[in-house]
C-alpha cells in the first residue's frame, strides 16, 4: 500500500537540475548516484535489477505492483543485483507467491540496493521522455535527514553513461563453460548432455538464460571475459561466437571488442549478438552508435521484421542505438522498432553473421523471438 501522507520522509531522489522527489526509504541505507530510466514491463523485477545492461542505473517501475512474487535465487539473471537502484509507486508488498524465498526488501538491504517508494512515478516517467534520462542522487536514511544541497550537487557531478565501459566492471573475471538449459515445468533447470556446437560466448554483462537459450539450442557454451583477444577466441576452436548483452558505451567497449570481432570476421564463423554485442556487431562491420533520449526499456516493445513482416513483441534495454543510415554496403537492416523506427536488427548479406538490439531470451512474446538461437544453431550445423 502506499504510504501515509503523514508518515517522515526516509528517501529522496534529487536529479541534477534540483527537482527533489521524497518518499519511503527501503533495502540498504546511504546513498548513490546514477542515470535515471524507466521500465514499462508488469513483470520480473528481479530480472531486471539482476540484469548487469543496467549497471550505472536506477530503474523506475512503472508497473506499480512491485515486490509482490518476491525474490528467489533462480530467478537472478547474475549474482547479484548490479542495477543502482529502484524507485517504484507503492511501497513493496509482502510475497505472495510459492516461488517466493525471501521479500523484496530484505533482499535488496542484503545487497546493498537502494529502494525508494511513494513516488508519482508517472510524473517521473514524463519528465524522462521530456526532458531525457537525467542524473539523479538516491539516498535512503531512515531517520529522514537529507543534505539536499550535497545530493543534487551530486547528481550534477555524475558523468554520465556517454564514453563509460562498463563492461570491464560487470564481465566475469575468468572464463568458465555453461550447460544449463531453460526452466521446464515440472523438473526446472535441467542440464545439456552429450556433444554440441561449440560456442564461445563473449561476457560484455551476460544474462544467464541467454546462456540457458545457447545451450537448449544445443550448444556446448564456454564464456570468456570481453576482453578477450581474438587468439583467445580461435584458439578453442569454436563452430560459433556469441556476442552478450551488457551496460555501458558501446564506442568505450568497442575500443577493445571492435578489433577482436574483426578479426573473427575474417574467418567463416557464424557470429550471433544481443544488445551490446549487436552493437558491437555493428561497430566492427564500420556503422556508428548515438546516445537515445531516453532508451528502450520494457518488456512491450514491438519489433518488425522487415524480411518475413512478422511483428514481435520483445524485451528491451538500451540507451544507445545503432545508427542505420551508417550500416555499411553488405550489412542489411534486419529488425526496426515499431515505436519509433531505431534499428533493431542486422545481418551481413552473404554470411550468417546476424544480430537483434532487443532480448530473445527474456520470452516476452512468450516464445515470438526463440528461433534466432535456432537460426544461430542452424547456421552452425550447415558448416559442421
């Protein structure tokens, strides 16, 4: 429910140009300082702040029944929460679900995440769309005492996400082979057995069930960290090369991930990338990237598939965006968003090199964006 008029303000979310939002503090206490988005999806809060894409964010929910399945462990897309923060409309409710093993709230004081709640997020969510995605502080103190001159200079004082690399911060820290496949009722999480493509995943942030998807689609996964080189890649000898997801800049990240991707291009692999790695796909292949206004973030997102006019529902997360009037002679525009018409999809025209800006894996459609693994599986096996 939300809370009292009359109860003490705990939080306060100050963005850079002095406009104070206060409500009820929840999860960790202190403070942090971030860019601020919104996310439209009704469901998977967890995903969302487990998702390592959002790091250097807080996340605006403006779906306003948040915390009401509560938290389990099986539904983290990473180890741990690595989005800054969460401001949502009503305070999170107690769990209500079988899955459930622990409430939202002590979840997030665990791990150090800051919550805000009692907030007009749809006033907010109109200032970000207005205005673009603004810097803000987030501090929580359950005594309600705020320095607000110190926060808002905060705010102001964060850099941005503009020429941030982020992927360095949230990429596993040494390479590791993955063989869990997607959720099945009634057994869960079930292993791949026996022989598949062998795939090399580059980590730029990546999401476990990306990784599920790659190994339901029949591939043996081994992950490295998106710094590897492109000797490192080739020297595992991989039928296909998976570019993830992940946070940041992509022209910061492309600084080291362009000239490795370029070098595999040379080879006939078959390359397959999501988000991040759909943009650095595409900055190796020698298009550009330009910051969005305010990004694509939600799970109700329709996507055109300009070779088949099959429209899909997809899940996104992005601030940045490959620029399609740079796509160079050879490289088609596969994918367009039906909201505002920014790219969303590219292949190479001779070779199955392909890649899609939004989330295949997170099943919003459910099931409307499943083939690319296929597609990605079957391209490995017409080489095999």
């Amino acid at each position: 429910m939300p809370a009292s008029p009359t109860d003490r303000p705990t939080a306060c979310l100050a963005l850079a140009d002095g406009t104070l939002f206060y409500g009820q503090g929840f999860g960790a206490a202190g403070d942090t300082v971030a860019e601020l988005c919104f996310n439209t999806a009704m469901t998977g809060y967890q995903e969302i702040m487990t998702d390592p894409s959002y790091a250097g964010q807080v996340v605006t929910f403006t779906f306003p029944h948040v915390g009401n399945v509560g938290v389990n462990p099986e539904d983290d897309e990473t180890a741990a929460p690595v989005a800054a923060g969460m401001v949502v409309k009503w305070d999170p409710t107690d769990p209500s679900n079988w899955r459930a093993a622990e409430p939202l709230t002590n979840w997030l004081a665990k791990q150090g995440r800051i919550g805000i709640g009692g907030i007009d997020t749809r006033r907010l969510t109109r200032a970000i769309r207005q205005q673009g995605a603004p810097h803000v502080a987030l501090a929580h103190d359950p005594e309600g005492k705020f320095d607000i001159e110190k926060l808002v200079a905060k705010a102001r004082g964060f850099c941005g996400l503009e020429g941030l690399d982020l992927a360095r911060e949230v990429t596993c820290a040494q390479s590791y082979r993955w063989d869990e496949m997607r959720w099945a009722w009634p057994e869960g999480y079930t292993r791949r057995e026996g022989p598949g493509h062998r795939v090399v995943a580059i980590d730029y942030g990546a999401k476990r069930n990306i990784l599920r998807c790659l190994a339901s689609a029949g591939c043996e996964v081994t992950v490295l960290p998106a710094t590897a080189t492109a000797e490192d890649v080739l020297a595992l000898e991989p039928e296909g090369v998976f570019l993830s997801n992940g946070p940041g800049d992509p022209a910061a990240t492309g600084e080291y991930a362009v000239p490795m991707i370029q070098s595999v291009l040379e080879r006939d692999i078959p390359i397959f990338g999501i988000c991040l790695g759909h943009q650095m796909l595409a900055l190796a292949l020698g298009a550009k990237t330009v910051k969005m206004n305010h990004g694509h973030h939600g799970a109700n997102h329709p996507v055109k598939d300009l070779e088949t006019g099959k429209v899909e529902i997809t899940s996104m997360n992005h601030g940045f965006t490959v620029d399609s009037q740079t796509l160079p002679q050879g490289v088609k525009e596969t994918h367009v968003s039906l909201f505002d018409g920014s790219n969303c999809g590219i292949r190479m025209a001779d070779r199955p090199v392909f890649s899609v800006q939004y989330h295949p894996e997170a099943s919003p459609g459910p099931q409307d964006s499943y083939y690319l693994f296929e597609r990605f599986a079957a391209a490995m096996a017409q080489r095999a």
